[in-house]
C-alpha cells in the first residue's frame, strides 16, 4: 500500500487509517482522493479487515477541498462530472464496504470533510470538532459528497436545512444533543474511546458484523416493513448455517468469550 496522503496502521483485524496531509488540514487533492478511493476500494474483498478508524492527522479531520490546487485542463461538463464523481465515489465505496467505519472528528471537518465524518458508521467527536456543509459559503450548492442524503437522515430534516442553507458550522456539543455523534471526549482521547467499540464490535461474529452494516445500509431506504425483515430474515438465515453461530451459542452458554473462525 503505497500511499502518498494516507497512513495505514493495522492492528490485527482493525485498519487505523489516518488522512495525512496536515500542512493542508488534510484537505482532498487529487492524491488524497485517489488514495482514498483504491483503498476502499479494495477494502470491499478485505475479510482481514474487520473494522476501519479513520482520523485526521495534526489539527484537523479534514478540511474539505483543497482549494489551493487548481486543474488548469479545459473545463467542460464531461470533464467537471468526471472530478465530481471521484470525489462522490469515496462515500459510496464507504458505504459499501462490509467492515464498520469509525471516525474520530477533531478540528474542522468541513465539506468533504464532514461528507466523510457523515458516511461513517459511527463518529466520536473530539471537543475541538467544528463541522459545516462548506460548500455553500464558495458559491455551491451545499447538497454534495452524499451530505444531502446523509445528513438528514442522522439529525432530521430540520437541523439538517439549518446547517446546509446556512453552512453554519455544528461544534462538538451540539453534534452530541442532535444525534451526529456517539459522543465527546477530549481531543486526545478519541483513540482511548475508539478502543470500547472496537472491543465490542471484535467480540461478534465477522460475518454477523458485516451483513449488520449491510443490512442497516438497505432498512434506511426500505420501501416498506416487509422489505427490512426480508433483508433481516436473510441475514438469519445465513448466518444460522456458519459454525460461528454455534460456537457463539457454546460460548454463550459456558459464560466465555467466542472464539469466531468466520466459517
């Protein structure tokens, strides 16, 4: 994994993925973008992974666009929707992949940046995190990067008109009483409170974990009751036939912790 703008610490099953550009507040350019898109990516056959965290490194989660890195090529739509669209597959991939993904939001996490925090799984908010649909304060739309999608969903529709016609920034309190984040905890102690879910995420069974993500992913836009228990009953059915589920009854049972073969 030779990437340029992002780190990759593995910790057994747990990927610490770190955007490492703080000179720039780890704003998106196009090596960030394209580190991010090949390593999600490739996240998606990964089974040794099973849970990603994702941080910014120095004094930001991330910035949002990089401004300052201007494509001098022609400009036309088809070249426009090309950029566009890598930039939006980050997310996609995001959501996509089986493994959970945990951010710890520190600093401003802006645009992109909060695009990213938003289609995470879960994210921890450090007390300096400052967050905004930025977009619209550059003379954009602030529907972009999947914010229009995600962010009503976490915080109502509301709280999330507020934030985007305004782009007024949510600081870390506040992001904690409308549901953006699981909770606050200092800046230097986001990695210590990653540790809890992680351990409690680790302790089910891989297939279980993966097909969770997947199956809260549809029952968000599911049509009907019907079509979530149709996804649920699958996700049953799958996974009664695994020899983790018995093992998981066995532990269960004799009061110790699983020992999960992902078989």
């Amino acid at each position: 994994m030779g990437y340029e703008t992002i780190s990759v610490r593995k910790d057994g099953p747990v990927d610490w993925v770190t955007l490492n550009r703080p000179d720039s507040l780890n704003a998106l350019n196009k090596r960030l973008v394209d580190d991010l898109l090949d390593y999600f990516g490739a996240l998606y056959w990964d089974k040794s992974v099973r849970v990603v965290v994702m941080r910014g490194a120095g004094r930001a989660y991330c910035a949002g666009l990089d401004l300052k890195e201007r494509d001098n090529g022609p400009r036309s739509p088809q070249a426009g929707m090309t950029s566009q669209r890598r930039i939006s597959e980050i997310v996609m991939r995001m959501r996509r992949c089986p493994q959970p993904i945990i951010s710890l939001v520190h600093g401003p996490a802006c645009g992109g940046g909060f695009a990213l925090a938003l289609a995470s799984d879960v994210r921890i908010a450090g007390a300096s995190a400052r967050m905004n649909a930025a977009f619209i304060r550059i003379g954009l739309s602030a529907c972009d990067i999947g914010v229009s999608y995600f962010l009503p969903r976490l915080v109502g529709v509301s709280v999330a008109s507020e934030l985007m016609l305004t782009g007024r920034f949510i600081n870390a309190e506040r992001a904690l009483r409308v549901g953006l984040v699981s909770e606050v905890v200092a800046d230097d102690q986001m990695e210590v409170a990653a540790k809890t879910y992680l351990d409690e995420m680790l302790t089910t069974s891989p297939m279980g974990l993966r097909l969770t993500k997947e199956c809260l992913n549809m029952s968000v836009d599911a049509g009907s009751l019907e079509a979530a228990v149709a996804m649920e009953d699958r996700n049953q059915i799958l996974c009664a036939q695994t020899q983790d589920f018995g093992e998981g009854v066995r532990a269960f049972l004799e009061k110790r912790a699983p020992a999960y073969e992902d078989r």
